[in-house]
C-alpha cells in the first residue's frame, strides 16, 4: 500500500527519493527510537525507550506503522495511530480516537518527510475511522504541520501545555487540508 516512491523537496537540500513501506519487525527498534523523538520538543534528553510514555505510545498489536526511507533503505522516520489511556477524544459515541505518533529522525527533518507520513497515515485511517487526534506541546513546531494538514484545535490537551488536536478523515481524506505557505 506505501511502496510509491515520492519526491520529497526543500530547497535548501537536494531532493531525494522518499519510499513508504508497511514497517516490519525489523524496524521494531526504529519504532521505538521514533516513539522516543515523539515524547520530548526542542532539545530535552529523550526518555528511555523503557518509558511508561514511550510504551504507551508504541503501535498496538495488529497496527502496522508506516516507515519512511531514502533510496539507499534507511529509515528516515515513521508514523502510526495508537490509543492512549485514558484517551485524549472520542467521538460523539464515546469511541476513543486514534492518536497520532509520529517523528523524523533529526537531521531529516523539514524536508517534506513528515508530511509524506501523514497523508499515508490518513488514507491509511479514513478505511476505517471518521477523524483521529493529537497532542501536541503549544511550543512545538509541529502544530504548524499539523493545522497545514487539517487538524484544528479542540481545546486542553495532557497537562498544562498540551493542545488537543481533531483531523476530520472524511472532508480531505488524502492530503488534508490548507496547503505550506510560500
Ligand atoms: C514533527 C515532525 C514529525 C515533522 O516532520 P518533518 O519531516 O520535519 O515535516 P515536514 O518537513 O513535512 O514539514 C515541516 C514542518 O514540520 C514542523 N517541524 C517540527 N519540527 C521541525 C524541525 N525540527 N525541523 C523542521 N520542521 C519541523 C514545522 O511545522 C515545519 O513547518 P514550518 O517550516 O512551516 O515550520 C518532525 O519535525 C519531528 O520528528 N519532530 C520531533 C518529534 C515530534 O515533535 N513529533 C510530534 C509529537 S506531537
């Protein structure tokens, strides 16, 4: 389903070949690596890859996370839903929302990569669901993605600093909404 090279662009980097694949149990410890980068912003020390937050976030039995890699086959990044306890939102039936976890490993960062993932992400989720969720720190660059991608706030997310995020799967279901600023 993610074998489709894409071209990923920055223009201040050359632009590079991006492939989607279903993860494997070979990039298990890239996920957790992954799961790492997703817990912290800006430059705090990542947590242990033992971490309740770590493990609450890893993809559930039966979840396959979507793996980003370049064309010499290393892993550039990953993303997959999971569900939180207790759930950040659920929809009007009280049926938790599937979280987002997603993270680019450094240095591969704001070169398209982490957009690549998402779209693949909500093709992947509008199959089965209506809308999905986030938390995201309110100083983490990422919000930014995240409203380009369609996801409008709802309010208090975990703890003090934390936003909670709602993507609506069926309006856009492939590229989101909004579009990078020039
Ligand atoms: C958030 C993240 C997955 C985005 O992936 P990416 O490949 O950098 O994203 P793209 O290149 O497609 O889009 C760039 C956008 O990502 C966001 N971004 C977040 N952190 C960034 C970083 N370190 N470098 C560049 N862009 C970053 C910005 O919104 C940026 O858009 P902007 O240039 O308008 O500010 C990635 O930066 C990352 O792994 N961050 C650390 C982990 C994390 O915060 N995960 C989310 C937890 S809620």
């Amino acid at each position: 389903m993610w074998g489709a090279p894409g071209v990923c662009q920055n223009p201040s980097m050359t632009p590079a070949r991006v492939v989607l694949r279903a993860a494997t149990a070979d990039d298990d410890s890239f996920v957790v690596e992954m799961a790492r980068h997703a817990c912290v912003i800006e430059d705090r020390p990542l947590p242990d890859s033992d971490d309740d937050e770590v493990l609450e976030m890893l993809p559930p039995v039966g979840l396959v996370p979507i793996i980003a890699e370049d064309h010499s086959g290393t892993p550039l990044g990953a993303v997959w839903a999971y569900y939180g306890k207790p759930p950040l939102r659920c929809d009007s039936a009280g049926v938790p929302l599937p979280e987002l976890c997603i993270a680019v490993a450094p240095g591969r960062r704001g070169a398209g990569v982490g957009g690549m993932l998402l779209d693949a992400l909500f093709a992947a989720l509008a199959e089965d669901h209506d809308a999905m969720c986030t938390n995201v720190h309110v100083r983490n660059p990422a919000k930014r993605l995240y409203e380009r991608k369609g996801f409008r706030s709802v309010g208090q997310g975990n703890g003090p600093l934390g936003i909670a995020m709602i993507k609506d799967l069926r309006s856009n279901p492939t590229t989101g909404s909004g579009s990078r600023p020039a």
